[in-house]
C-alpha cells in the first residue's frame, strides 16, 4: 500500500501515520517528493484495511498495491485450477457448454429440453427450482419438485445438473441433487450463503453480479476457497450500465482479466447478458473467441411458453446450430468443443 | 402493458399475440399505426411476466404500465405511511436522525458513541453487530455479544437500535435485540431474507442496492409487504457508477421519486453515499433539503482507530454541529428536528 | 407515441392532451384502462418532441413508439448499404481490417507500420495527425505534416488512410489528404462538425461516444445522412462504466443491435476498447465472431516508444498473427477476410 | 508517478524501465517489496503520458499521484477565484442565480421570461440561441436572431446573459452578445472550441460532460486556462448511470470535491440534472445546500408550450417560491443571495 499525504502535510502528521503503520508489524518507507510525501508500506499488509489511513489527518488517499485475495489469485496459484464434472474438466482444452431451461417447469419440459441439449453437445444441464424474481408475484420455482425432476433428467441423459440455491438453508437441499451449485448475480456478496457452499464440496458456480468489479468478484470466489472448497468455476452474465439495447452489458474483457488475474476457470452466459434470443448466438459465438472457458445458455423447447426468460431462451434446433458455430471457432484459440 | 409489433409483422402473428393475451383473461386493444401496430392489454397484468411476449414471433418490444408493485404503490395507498420509532413517527413532520459508529467495537466505544449522539439529537442509535465485508479476512463484527452491547447502549440512552442482520438465521436474534432491523444493500434482492424479515413484525430498514432501479427497490419493500409486515423504510445510500472522487454516487433525486410513487418514508446515508469524512455534513444538509424524511449518519469518537469505515466517520462535535445546521434547513421544508 | 396520464388525471387534463396532439395535424385514440389512461398518437410523430406533453399537467409520461431517426433507420432501407473503400465494400463479405498507429509521429514510423499491415492483411491505415487528448500538455498530434506523410505512406503501400478531424475548419484540409474521415467519441455529439462531415462527399467513420446509446448514435448518423452524405460507417469503441480493469467496456451486444436497427456497417476498436495490448486479440476475435463489419485496430512498431497509446497498441507481428486467427473465424459467420 | 512492476519482472525489465524514467530528467526511486517490485518517480512527470510505461514488458500498472492539471489545481492557487459578474462575484459569498429559458423563442417570451426572473431574485438570464439537439429535425435555436433579443432582455433588465456557443466559429459572434459563454454538456471535450474560448476574454460557463470525470473536468477547464482565460466557472447538470427515475443522476458530491482540489467556483444545473419539473426545486434546495456557488434553472412562462425542455421548465411563480427557500438555505452556510 502506498499513503499519499497531503500537499501540505504536516511532520506531525507524517509521523502519526508511520507509527500506526509500524504499531501494525509493517515496515514503512518515507519518500518526499517535490509535491508529495509518499508512505510505503512494507509487508504483507492485506489483512489490513487500507482505507482506515485516510481517516488520518493530512492523508490524500491510501492506494492497495497488493490485491486482496490470495487463495483466488494466480500470484499464489500459477498453474490453471481444473475443476472436474462427469469426467471432464471445465478450464482445460474442452469448451464447457452448459444448456438448459431458465426454470424447470414440468417433466416433459425437462426431459425434452435435457435431451436435445445432450444430442447438441451440452455437457450439462442447467435448470433452475428455486428462482430469485423481482417480484413477488412471479413463479418462483418449482423447490424440490424441480429437483427430483432434475434428477429424473440427470439420470435419463447422464447430464451432470446446474441449479442455485438462493439462501444458506437450502444448500444442503440443493447439494443432495445437484453437481454444481450455483449462486446468482443478485446473491455474489450473501456471504453466509458464500460460507455455507464453502463449507459443502459442491462445485460452485459463481455468477458475476450486476455491479461487480472483478477484485470483487474474486473476493467472494475467496470467501468459498478460504472454507476450504476450491472448485469455483466463475461466470460472467452481464453488468448493468446505461446501455439500453440490450438487457445486460456484456463485458467480455472480464475473461483475459480473470485469466491473468486468476487460476480459476470462467465461463460466461449470453442468455442473461443480452436478454434477447437474437443475440444469443452472435455474444455465444464472441465469447468463445475471447477465451472463455465455457458457456451457459438457456434453452427452451417452447420459448413463447416458459414460464420465465423466454425472450431470451434459444430452441434446441438454435442451439445445435451455435453449437457447430463453436465447435469451428474453437480450434482458432487451441480449444476444442 | 403495450406491445409494439415489428414493422413487418403479420397478420397471423398479431393474432397469436392477442390469443395468448386473451388467454390470461385480458383483453387485446389492436391499434394499427402508419407504421406500427401496438397491442394494448387492457386489464390488471401485473402478475404476468411481459417480457414473456417478447418470445413471441413478431413481437418489437412490450412495455409496461402499470408499476408491478402495489402494496408499496402510492396509488394504491396515497397517504404517507408514517412508521412509529420509539414515539416519534418516521414520514412525518420530524426529521429522524439516525447516528451511531459503523461497527460496535467495544461497551466502551457504544455507550460513548450512544450517549454523545443523543445529545447532539439522534433518535436512533446504529450500530453492526454482524458486518458484511468484501473480504473473508477483515473484521466481520462481534456478532450477539455486539447486540447486547447495544442493547446496555439503549438502556443507558433510551436510542432505538437499528443494527443488521445478513441471513434468514440471523434475523430472530437480531430482532430480540433491534428495534430496527436493517436490510444492507448487498442484500436487497436477497429474497429470502426479505420473506424472513416480511414474516416478523420488527421495522424494516431497507437499503438501496448499488445497482437497484427504484422499482426493484420498491419491489424488494413488497416482499417484505406481502408477508404482513407493513413497517418499511427506504434509505439511499449511493449508486455505483464511473464516477471516482466518492465512493459511490448519492442519487438524491431518488427521494421525491421515491415520495411520489410510494407511500413507504425514505431516509439518506451520507456516510456509505459518499465514503469521506469531509462530504458528509455537506450531503447531509442536501439530503434534509431535498426533502429526506431522515438521515443515517456514521459517527465515530476515534475515527482514526475504527475497525472499519472509519475514513466516511465523522466525530461527535461534527455531528453536533452538523445538527443544528440540518435544524436550520428543516423549516424550509417544513419540518422539524 | 404513447401518452400515458396520471392515475387520477381529469377529463379536462385529457382534453388539453388530445388538442394539442390535434393541433400538431396528428390524431389521438383515448384507450381508458382500468388504472390508466393512455393516450395513443397516430400518424408520423417523429418530428414532435415527445416530452413536451411530460411538461401538461395530468401527464405521468411519454413512451416514443417510432424511432426518431428515418434515413439511418433499417425500416426505411431494408437492404445493407455497402461502403466502398477503395475497391472493396465495407458492410459486404470481406470483414474490413483497418490498423495503424494511434498518432503520425515520423516518416519511418508511418511507413514501417503502413507496409508491415499491409503485408499481414490490412485494407486500410490509421493514423492520427490531430489528436484530441484530455490534457493541453499532451502531444497533440503532427497536424498536416501528419497528413502529408499519411498521403506518403497511401502512395508508398496503396492503402487508403483513416483520420481523424476534430472540429468544422479542419475537414476540408483533411477530407484533402483522407479516404475516411473519423469522428472521435468526444466529438460524437459535435453538431457543427457532424453537418460540415454531411456536406462533405468523404466517407465518415462515427465512433460511439463514451456514454452514447445506440439511438443517439443513430442520430448523429442522421445529422450526416441529411446533409446528402451516405457513407457512414459506424464504431465502437467501448463505452465508460464502473468496470476498471480495461479502459472501457466493449460493448458488443451493439454490433447486431445496430445491424438489427441500421442498413449502415460497424466496425469494432478493440484498442480503445480495451486500452490494454494483451487483450486486443481476444476481444478482436470476438468482434469478428460477433458479426462485425470489420475492425480498426493499433499497431506500433516499437509500442514502448509511442508517443500515444502504447499500452494498447499491439507490435506487428502480433497483428499478423491475429488476422490469421480472424482468417479462420470469419467463415464461421459466412465471411472472409 | 509510481510504476508497478509485476510480481515476476525481471532485472532487466526494471532496469529499462529506470532508464526510461532518467531519459526523461526524472528520477527513479526502486523499492523491492515481498511481493512487487515499485518504482517511484520523482520530480514533475506531469508533462509524461504515464501510461506509456503500462507498454514496457514486466510493468503491471502505474498509478499517477501527481494530478495532471495545474493552473485549474488548488495546491498551485490555494485562494478561491472570483469571477466578476455584472458586479457581484461568483465563488464568493453570495449565491449566484442564472434562470431562464431553455431556449430564446420570441421576443414576448424571453422578455416576460427575463422580467419575470429578475423581479424573483437572479442575478443573469440564460437562454440558448444555438441549441444542440439530438435529432436535426428538433427546433435548432434562433440563432443571431436570438442573441440579438437576449441583448435586447439585458438592456430591459439589467440582468447579463449566459448563452452557448457550439462550435469554433459561433464564438466571435456569441461573445458580441453573450456576458458568459456557455460550453454544452456535449461540448466539454470539444477541444478546438476550449482553445477558442480561452484565447476570447469572455467569462466561460463550462458544463460538466455526461461521463466526465473530475479530472477530465478540471483538463478541459486547463485547456482554457492555459490560452490564458481565468474566468472559468463549472456547472454540474447531471452524469448518465443505469437509474431511470430521472433524465441524468446528479452528482452533488462533485461540488465539495472540485471546491477541494481546484480555485474555480461551480454551479449546478438542477433542470437538466433531473429532467423533470417536480424535482427541479428539492434539487435547487439541495445544491444550495451542498454549498454550491450558485444554481442555473430552466423558468418558462409557458411551459406546455415550450419548444425545448419543457418538462423540466418551471414557472416563474414556482421560481419565485424557490428563490425564498434558497434564501432561507443560504445562511446556514454561510452565505446569502
């Protein structure tokens, strides 16, 4: 971290400030500058809230060199975490791509969908029980029923099952039926809910929320990797910004970022992102030419009927056909599908 | 709710649109423009999804409106909800000044803290037993043993405590010992936590989220609604936007937005709004003249030394100061404090 | 347009609405709906500012149905408009793969960077004489020995030249020396220069504003279609929001939506977009995969040494191996490059 | 500056990135840390792109300390500036009131309008002649004719005229007519016009950009400084973020944070900050508040029938009653009007 002080900062000022550094087991490097004195704190200061010095008299502003997170950082961790489900391994040279309805909503539905997504070259299915909704009033899910019938799904397809839990009590629910829990956008920062799938050795999946920065985004994977669960897969769904044309802003960027940043695998979900069925496969297609590690994409065999995200679910046959997009444009960036 | 057609399309396709809409029991208004034809559903579609239409062949757009929330909808309920705190009625006359540290540290530093805003004219004391924190590493709050020591705080100050809870678990025993349970803005759409706080009868603060529309915030009050419990308060504490010089930007135009479409009383946070010590009076004295039914200020007695947010706390003489000058602006809009 | 009335507007304020709808030669169908009366206007509304019926009393809000602009709009042309570039058309087959170095800063740069694109694949050089840049201290640019030397590098390679002129008085010197004339982001809204460009007969390339939405964009195309210039041809080039690990966010989502709304082509920047090199390959590849009409991308020879932008400007040989890898994505979406 | 090495740099690498830094006469202070490597540069590396050096290979990221504006900067004019109008002095303790309309329509209008404002309190009329619109079939001002009746209103009133120029050329002619030149929202990065207002002696309202930040702000203030121009007053009128309440979110954090790091007073524009009628006067209250050095609003005698910006006009009697509770604001801090 470095203190900058004031342009007018006083001996006194500096001094109170290079004592609580050292109060704080760190070492602390004065530099006057023509315009600025500068305070540079030497150790391992991460545990430390930096902010807490701009509290101090004379302190312009405290700027973290070091990134907060350890477990989730590549600074730690070089190599590529691999993270396995149903035999393959998401973050390695296969294209991950997960498809699904928004929401279970009956057995046919399932099954159907399950199937075509199989026979497309989906390597799991996702499908929400427990839905988080604005309001109040829409269709929230079918809970464990949706389950089951994930399960029933799983087991007729030999699909491994994406599902969320939207609160700590239902994980251990949640964990029973699925391979890879997931956690929405809305809860990135319910950090009991972040503790509680620490806790499980679940696969989670965890998905960007609207407003999050990267080093957020990674303190939250490191929220789950500090209770011990390493298999975090992130994914990217979209940022909310002034953008009207499109649901969500997609910002592909984020995946070389994760990738430099991060050992851990980052998928991305056009369907959330763009929330317009036309712009499904165009955003798919680009995602996989920007380096993702994997897909998820909502798919419905009957999108005027869902029961939620219709506009922006693809059928089965649009999605066979992405999938052969993919497949082509894989090998461009060494990957296959 | 109107859906636009695209320019081309067909007859068969409209047709559909109003099969479906006739379908949920409403009724279809087609009105055919120079170049466009606008399906107007006539009836209460609130319940229904309008995005589904958009699924449909044909189909531009849907716009809602009517406003999906109604509990919360001034239409609904166009008198001021006034919510009782400890004998003063929050969205009436009185501005209700909430102060009190960012997290409770110690008996020593809750009673001072406590006792010091009270004379300067709090009528509520804030205090986090239970902290959400971006990092798994910094200091996450002293948990219950922080609420009994707010709880010693209002017996030795007769304040009302507004303080916490983060998940479904924590919210009987926050509100054993809160008069005010607060919903931090990390968790507005932490539906489940919501239904929880909806099904007890503690006062609800409801913090904006950093990405929340004002309908979604409204939304997130009607969770709380629906469940029974009627005693809502909003409070903006900042948005996230490119904006750098604050740490988050306070949109106070969101209070007479909020006055006009709900009856539910709103508050500011200047200290989360802004995130620096030296524009909390400033933004303060802003939010009671745009017409803040009250404020929640963070009030520190040795910011220097707070284990968190003590960069946006002010002391006890700022805040005493600050006080008279808010006792100043109140008349101007007619009101008191 | 949509007029939608308040709650509890009267039938007078409804009165005053439909007259002056009447007044405007335009005809007003009242659709009285349960909670709301909506007001639709029939005819060509376009040359009406719609928000000034926001300013009657009785109003809630206005919904604009038809999209403002006419001669950019696809609805009026359906059939893509191809820009030819010196033999080759923009918006047709061939993706078009512009490169260059951010500033003109000598004779050898000029035409070292000129060859070495050529050589890899470019179809046109980029290069800046006058530089809009945030600071007065900056470089700003050769001006027009940048020019002259931009015209040396066209004869030396045969490639036509991309730049920028930043205010009316320096189009007719640029339009001398340029194929395409570029409108800078900050410049996206600079009326006076939009109209000189319009009157102009040189192909203007329009880059997306910071905070620009896809209409607005449209809108200023129209102010250069209405003075009778046709050639335009749209890019993006990232748009500022929270997100702070690249410079700006690519937001290229806007690529089908403009292609969707737009007879026009759009080209990417993945440089700006991202400002940083080792993420100009990926986000290029997505743009290709995403169905852009082609890219502009920054290449320097020795980027340590430029005099602007090196950060994000990528060397040669890295261009040459990107446009290898579009080579092999652009059949994927039925073009070639 | 300070240059951030990566976690891996080399010996090498920072020795070219050393050498670098001394080739420009600066010095370069190494500092080996556990984990980074930081190479602090001392002297005045102002007149230095930093980011040049984010080009060199082993450099993570550099971080500015030194701001890049100086005459604009408060640590080289720690005195507040006085801009002189008509007599009285904005930035000192009066409250400086600019209203009128959005723009001249007719003699009646802008005289009425102009009477109307004056007997309330303001201190100059504003009123556009050029109008930056969007659409170019929108209402694009009167032009001369329209300066040539606001000279008429200051000669009836005695109030000065605050008006916008659009582009390099109008500005002779506006500041024949014009007391305070105004720059557009849109504007603030038009560089050419910065230059040729700041080679003019007239006063220069300069409006804060939509997705400006402070310090882009504070530069293109520079711009006009550096020709020589001192008389520069900044106006806030809102930024574009995601929340729809409102036409642009205003930013009043902004006026603390520019009377902080920079001697130039700053307005606030609470009509296009907010967009709508209704929340024009908590807005004005609330910038009086904040401590703003004076408000410019939107009044118009007529604004059903305004021909721009009518929703977000208020009347001259609301005016009227606001300029009372605005009086009433002033003395709590600390200043009149």
């Amino acid at each position: 971290m470095i203190i900058v002080m004031n342009h007018d900062a006083t001996a006194k000022e500096i001094a109170e400030v290079v004592a609580r550094v050292e109060s704080k087991g760190l070492r602390a490097n004065v530099s006057r500058g023509e315009e600025r004195t500068l305070i540079g704190v030497v150790g391992d200061d991460r545990p430390i809230d930096g902010t807490q010095f701009e509290a101090f008299s004379g302190v312009e502003k405290t700027i973290p060199i070091l990134k907060p997170f350890k477990l989730a950082s590549r600074d730690m961790h070089p190599k590529d975490t691999l993270v396995s489900l149903n035999g393959m391994e998401v973050g390695g040279r296969k294209i991950a791509v997960i498809a699904g309805p928004c929401s279970v909503e009956s057995r046919e539905q399932i099954l159907e969908v399950a199937q075509a997504v199989k026979e497309a070259g989906a390597i799991a299915l996702r499908g929400g029980a427990f839905k988080p909704r604005s309001s109040p009033y829409s269709f929230q899910g079918l809970g464990e029923k949706g389950l089951e019938l994930l399960a029933e799904a799983r087991e007729a397809t030999g699909l491994p099952i994406v599902t969320e839990a939207m609160s700590p009590e239902q994980v251990s629910l949640v964990t029973r039926y699925a391979d890879v829990i997931q956690i929405g956008a809305r809860n990135m920062q319910n950090y009991a809910l972040l503790n509680t799938v620490g806790e499980s050795n679940c696969t989670v999946l965890l998905k960007r929320g609207l407003m999050s920065t990267i080093e957020e985004l990674l303190m939250s994977a490191e929220y789950i990797l500090s209770e011990g669960n390493y298999s975090v897969i992130f994914c990217e769904r979209g940022v909310r910004t002034f953008s009207d044309f499109s649901r969500n802003t997609l910002d592909l960027a984020i995946v070389p970022a994760v990738k430099k940043m991060s050992h851990l695998p980052i998928l991305v979900d056009p369907s959330h992102g763009t929330g317009r069925r036309e712009k499904v496969a165009p955003l798919s297609r680009a995602a996989a030419a920007v380096g993702a590690d994997g897909l998820m994409i909502e798919v419905h065999h009957d999108p005027n009927r869902a029961l939620s995200d219709g506009p922006q679910s693809i059928t089965p046959d649009m999605f066979a056909e992405l999938v052969q997009d993919l497949r082509q444009i894989a090998p461009v960036i060494g990957r296959r599908l």
